[in-house]
DNA sequence: CGCAGGATCGGCT
DNA sequence: GCCGATCCTGCGA
C-alpha cells in the first residue's frame, strides 16, 4: 500500500472559529484547484484576516449586499470578489456563522501543476512570482465568481477545497500589518505570513489614487 | 532595485 | 461619480 498524503478537506470546525485563531493555522496549508486540464496545488505561504462588520477593512463593514452575501453564511466557504476591474482574490469565511468574518489568501507556493499556472501567469518571471499577491493567487488557480460560495469542505474531487499540508515551525509564524489596507483598519497586525518564505508578497501601504489630470 | 503611472469596471454613496 | 483587500510596465540609478 502506498503512503499518500493526507485528501481529506479541513473539517468545517477548523474554520467555526476565531477568524484570529484560523488564519495562522491556515498557513502551511494546501489549496486545490481541480480544472479541466487537471488539478494545481499550492501550499499557502501567505493569509490576511478580516474581523467581518465591525472591521473598517472589511467588505462586511457597510453591512450585507449582494456582493458579500457569502461572507454572512457559513464558514468554510468561498468568497471571491472582483476587484480594480481586472482582477479575483480568493478569501475563506470563518465563523461564528453570521459574523461575516474571513481570510484573504494572500499567497503560496505552487507543488502541483506549475505548468498550468505558469500558462496562466504567462508574465512571470520566476516560479516564485506564479501566486505571489492575492491576485495573481487566483489568476493561477483559475479562480473567479463562478466559485464563489463554493464548500471549501466538500471533498478533494470538488473544483476547489483546503487540506490539511505541511505546517511551519511555529518560530517560523510571523505577523504584521495588512497590505493595501486604509482607513481605520490599516494598523491591524492581522497579516501572517512564513518567515523568510520567497513566495510571500512584497507589503505595501495603502495610497490613496489621484484622479487623471 | 525602487518608484510612478496606468489599466479597467463593479459596487456603493 | 469615486474608489478599490492589485498588478504590470517603463524609466532611472
């Protein structure tokens, strides 16, 4: 009999808890995306928390609309959103049920299917870059709306589901302020990434856009 | 390598 | 109308 890793999805309990307690666990995590050309895997390097309604960076924090909605039902599902007109990220609700809070993931390394991700991300310059930025996390795995509201739980045959991967050494845990975060959300050290990790992103500071002259 | 500017459109005020 | 949980390119050092 051969060993195989671990293909059964973290359990929905995993992520009925504190957004707080989830996202460091998240990290060391897999991601699989299963397409029509075959399955891309990445181990997540990267995540970014947001606290739902009474978080100012939150898309929960002007309340319930039809964008969020999934945000507000159970957790262990998909929320993508569309943003800058051109780009999806990828975020995973946490619980309580209700409280609208999840987890941006922000960035991983990919170990299965590079040359699918590699076709997507076809500016790449390195592997390293394939899903560097929360964008690019989802150009790579082929994540858009059509996704969202999927069971992250369901099983590993579903087009989109976490396991349970390779967690780092808890020195290994770092956190820090959220990356492209204003208002009163910016100081939130809610961003965790692994430690000295080549795939994580570079942080950024919010900046206000100046309109065409 | 760092920084500035542009792309592009859905969601919400 | 304004702005965004971003990324890419081009330019200069």
């Amino acid at each position: 009999m051969i060993e195989r890793p671990d293909r059964t999805p973290l359990p929905r309990g995993f992520f009925d808890r504190p957004v707080l307690d989830v996202a460091p666990e998240l990290l060391g995590c897999t991601l699989a995306r299963l397409t029509g050309d075959g399955p891309i895997e990445l181990r997540l390097t990267e995540v970014e928390a947001y606290a739902g309604e009474l978080d100012p960076g939150s898309h929960a924090y002007r309340g319930r609309t039809p964008r969020n909605d999934v945000m507000f039902g159970p957790p262990g599902h998909a929320y993508v959103y569309f943003t800058y007109g051109m780009w999806h990220c990828l975020n995973v609700v946490c619980g309580p049920e209700g409280r609208a809070s999840g987890i941006l993931l922000r960035a991983g390394e990919i170990q299965i299917g590079a040359d699918l991700a590699r076709k997507r991300r076809f500016s790449a310059r390195h592997d390293r870059e394939l899903a560097k930025g929360p964008a690019r996390l989802a150009t790579a795995l082929d994540v858009d709306r059509a996704l969202n509201g999927t069971d992250l739980c369901a099983d590993a045959t579903a087009p989109l589901s976490l396991l349970p991967g390779t967690p780092p050494r808890p020195d290994q845990v770092r956190n820090g302020p959220r990356t492209g975060v204003g208002g009163g959300g910016a100081h939130q050290p809610w961003r965790f990434w692994i430690d000295s990790d080549p795939t994580v992103s570079p942080y950024r500071a919010h900046v206000p856009r100046r309109r065409a002259t």
